[in-house]
C-alpha cells in the first residue's frame, strides 16, 4: 500500500496521531514497515535495459576519475611522489611527506585513500559485467559496454599490483556488507593472469574509435596499449612487442603531435596522440591537478591546496633534461622565489578551485613507441622509436654508441617525455629491484641531505591500509611493515 504522509508537529495532537498509526497499521498490517526508499532504484530494478548498463558504465568511469583526483590525490602520491621525479619539500601535510621520505604506514590517507577508491571502481566494474547478461538490449553494445569495464577493472588491479604487490583479486561484485567477505590476497602470477584475460577480451569487444559524445571512452587500441605495458611489466617482453604493434604500426590512426606544448594546452582534448585520458569538463567538472600543484604565490583561483600539498619537481628530475630539450620548459617553471613548480597541467583560465579545463593522460603515443622500443630491445627499430620522441623534443638522435646501457637510455626518455603522469614508479620496478633501489637511494641521499634515509626491498610495494587488515581476517601485513 503506497503513501506519502506529510505533517507538522504542531497541527495533530499525540491522540489523533496515535489513533491515525493504529488505523493505518490495521489497515495496512506489514505493508507499513516495507518502507521502499525513494532517493535510489533498487539493483534488482536496475540493469535491466540499454540506458540502465550505459549509466552504469558512465558510473564506472566516474569512479575511475575518482581513483585519480580523489583523497588528496592518493594515486598520484604513490606513483609520482614516492619517485625520484616530485617531493614534498613546500608540503604541510604530514600524511604526503610521509610517502615522500618512506616513513608511510599503513594508516596512510593516501594508502588507504587510494585503496578504497580503487576497490570501489573494481566493484562497479563487476556490477556491469555480473549483470550485463540480464539486460535486453543490442547484444553489440552490451559486450563494449562490458569490454569498458573490463579494460578498467584491468588497469585498476595493475596499479594495485604495482603499489601493493597481490591484493585479493575480487572479480563478482559484492552487495552486501554482511556475511564473510574475507579473501586472501593473490599472487601476482594469479593477478596478470586475470589482468591479462580482461584486457584480451575487451580488445576483441571494443570498437576502435567513437564518434560524437561518445569519443573519450576506452578502445580497442586502448586495451592493446595497456596490454603491452602490463607483459612487459610482466617480464614477457615478446608479448609486450606482440600487443603493443597494434597499435604502433604503419598506418595507426595516432601520431605525436609536431608540437609537446600542445598536449597540454587548456582545451586540448583526445588528440591524435591520445590513446586513453581520464576526461575532464568544466564547469564544475574539471581537473583538480593545477590547484594541487600551484604554488600559493601564483594566486590561482581557488587555489588553497597549493599551500597544503604542493608536488614539487626534484632537482634530479631537472637535472635529467638535457640542454636544448623543448619538453622542460613545458613541464617545469618556477615562480618569483625561484621555486619550481609543475607547469604541465597549468590552466590559466581556471575561475574556480579544482576546475581546471585539461585531461589527464593515461596512455598516449608516445608512450606506446616507447613502451615498443624497451620491448625491442637494444637495436635500429628501437632507437629509430626513442628518435622519433626526441626530435619532436628538438633534440639530436641517440644509438648504441652513446653512453649508458640500453635500458639506462630508454627509461631517461621516458621519465623526461612522461614526467608527472604516473608512469615512473612503474618504470623503475621494471628496471629491477636492485636498479630502483640505487636510484631511489641516491635521490633521497640529495633531497634529504644528513638524514641518512634509504629504503630497501620492502620499501618498493606500500604497506597494506589497516582499513583492510581490521576488516579482512585474511589478509597480511605486507613484509617489513608491523602488523
């Protein structure tokens, strides 16, 4: 029996009200306890059409933007600070200087911070992908439509791997808090492999490219790119080469763009060079990475949290340019003071805090070619890709004769051409264990001069949050850190 009972306080007497309830209770019996909430659909009602699973998967990607700006950009915190790419040297927050000088435990806002919004986006992926068998609609959409969720539940679980190590590998989705939800974590072998197998069916599911609205969403080319990078982070560079050629090959519809400025000026959205960037839409909807990132002196709008938790280029970083190199002076600028700042994502025309008119990359083109040339290897192909990235750079060509090892050369590329996009803490892990520990002990011997900090090899995965250790009667400390 539906009704809608509107009243004031004032107007009906303690009598007359529990006269009315004992009407309505007789006449209504258990009816009037099944309160339905009418703020919200029901699942049960839901997914059940083309437009239930396409608000569904625009929740998906939501979520996903959510994992990049959301808990003081605990993602970033954890791909880019920890590094020797940014510090946390103007920082007041004592939570982000913490994964800047590797004294973060497990209580960390950006590790449970980034924990949490991943799993969420994992668990809305699953919702689409459960469900998606129910709903009757056009059997060619639905499968982009899972192939979309599929590509990013994918690339969430890569970066829990790269930052956590194995993580409890949860692919149904979870509707209730009560009952066991315990789940141990998995190997990493257990997690490429799902990794893998999802990326493998959303390249067969999603189109190539999208038309109108629709352009911005995950691809096939998309899927393959990100396939590439997760073999050769596996260490099966033959599949990497195998993936990643198609999409760098005669004839790709992407190129690098004639001019680096141009990938980041505001308003610049899915270019020929864009693989896959998480979208932005101002008003209200735009980019938060220039407020975080501009230093207070510059006065941006809205710009508060450039007091709090500012990312600062290393010297090292700036250091790694080479002279005439046009991507630095895009990248990094300093301010009156002369303390540098990162420019990349700058927008100045931004009115309000958070609202900046840029996207973020997650894999572009150039990229891929280098992603290509470290599958290579050492050989013509390969620097004739590392080349084609560093003459749009104006620099010369490099080869086999010039100084430093083969991977030594690719990944200074990389760090230059992709510095401030979430690329480096990958980059150094598959350089090897060793290899990221010496880089990363030198960088801090120069950013914390005196302090004596170094890190070891438990210091390359972050600790598990607690969050999940109090909640999760399976799951363990990750080694060295306290349980």
């Amino acid at each position: 029996m539906p009704y809608t009972i509107q009243y004031k306080a004032s107007g009906i007497s303690f009598g007359a009200a529990a006269l009315l309830s004992i009407v309505m209770l007789s006449s209504c019996k258990k009816d009037f306890l099944d309160v339905v909430p009418v703020d919200r659909i029901p699942k049960q009602q839901f997914f059940k059409n083309e437009a239930d699973m396409t608000a569904a998967i625009y929740g998906v990607y939501s979520a996903q933007k959510s994992l990049y700006m959301g808990s003081e950009l605990a993602l970033y915190n954890l791909e880019e600070t920890r590094s020797d790419n940014t510090n946390q040297n103007y920082g007041r927050q004592a939570e982000h200087k913490a994964a800047d000088n590797f004294t973060i435990q497990s209580g960390n806002t950006s590790v449970t911070g980034m924990w949490a919004l991943a799993y969420n986006c994992i668990n809305l992926c699953n919702a689409v992908i459960d469900r998606a068998p129910g709903a009757v609609m056009d059997a060619t959409k639905k499968s982009r439509i899972v192939g979309e969720a599929q590509f990013i539940r994918a690339q969430v679980y890569f970066l829990l791997l790269q930052d956590y190590g194995g993580v409890p590998l949860r692919i149904h989705e979870t509707v209730s808090l009560s009952g066991n939800n315990d789940l141990a974590r998995s190997s990493s072998d257990s997690m490429y492999l799902q990794i893998i197998t999802d990326l493998t069916a959303a390249a067969a599911n999603l189109p190539p490219s999208y038309t109108g609205a629709d352009i911005g969403r995950a691809t096939s080319y998309a899927a393959y790119a990100l396939l590439g990078k997760v073999q050769l982070q596996k260490g099966d560079n033959a599949a990497a080469v195998t993936a990643l050629r198609k999409v760098v090959f005669p004839g790709t519809p992407y190129s690098l763009l004639t001019n680096y400025a141009d990938l980041w000026t505001p308003g610049t959205k899915n270019s020929p060079e864009s693989i896959f960037e998480i979208q932005f839409l101002p008003p209200l909807n735009g980019c938060w990475f220039w407020n975080y990132f501009a230093p207070a002196s510059l006065n941006v709008p809205g710009g508060t949290n450039g007091s709090t938790s500012p990312n600062t280029p290393t010297q090292d970083l700036i250091n790694a340019y080479e002279a005439g190199d046009k991507r630095l002076a895009v990248s990094i600028a300093y301010d009156a003071t002369n303390r540098p700042y990162i420019k990349k994502f700058k927008d100045p025309g931004v009115a309000v805090g958070n609202d900046a008119n840029t996207d973020f990359p997650i894999l572009r083109y150039a990229d891929a070619k280098l992603l290509l040339a470290e599958a290579l290897g050492e050989g013509s192909e390969a620097y004739g890709l590392i080349n084609d990235v560093r003459d749009r750079a104006g620099l010369g060509p490099i080869s086999s004769a010039t100084p430093g090892t083969f991977i030594q050369k690719v990944m200074h590329e990389r760090q230059v051409e992709l510095a401030f996009e979430c690329h480096r803490w990958h980059d150094l892990l598959r350089m090897g264990q060793a290899a990221a520990i010496s880089i990363m002990n030198a960088n801090l011997a120069h950013e914390f001069p005196g302090n004596n900090i170094s890190i070891d090899a438990h210091n390359l995965l972050a600790p598990i949050p607690n969050t999940e250790l109090q909640t999760n009667t399976l799951m363990k400390p990750n080694p060295g850190y306290p349980n």
